[in-house]
C-alpha cells in the first residue's frame, strides 16, 4: 500500500467486501497487513448490497472533494 500511495496523489479507499460472510477478514485486520496509513479509509463493505456500496463511494467522493478544494 505505502508504494500505491508513493506513486500517486490520488486519494483512495480501501473496500473490505465480503463482511456478510462470517468468515470475512475484519477491516481493522485487512489495514494491518496490507500496511494502509492511518489516513486512508478501510471500510466494510458487502458488494452485492447496495447501500453498502454507495457508502463506500462517497466516502472516496468526499475524499476527492476536500482534494479538489485544497
């Protein structure tokens, strides 16, 4: 992750999918190992759920918002 985020200044998010499944990895585990700085969202995420979609979308859109408006 410290070299996705090295080589661009693109904001991003990190979608944990799979959490309706009781098998998932925890988010805050999934931050851990991939190394993903504290500043970078990991959020739960269940793909085929819409809602669960949408909330990890705009949480990248008001990333590239606050991005735009600096």
């Amino acid at each position: 992750m410290d070299r996705f985020a090295v080589i661009t200044n693109v904001p991003f998010v990190v979608a944990a999918n799979k959490q309706d499944d009781e098998t998932a990895l925890p988010p805050a585990y999934i931050r851990r190992r991939l190394g993903v700085p504290a500043e970078v969202p990991v959020l739960p995420c269940v793909a085929s759920d819409r809602t669960s979609v949408k909330r990890v979308l705009l949480s990248l859109l008001h990333l590239i918002a606050e991005r735009v408006q600096d």
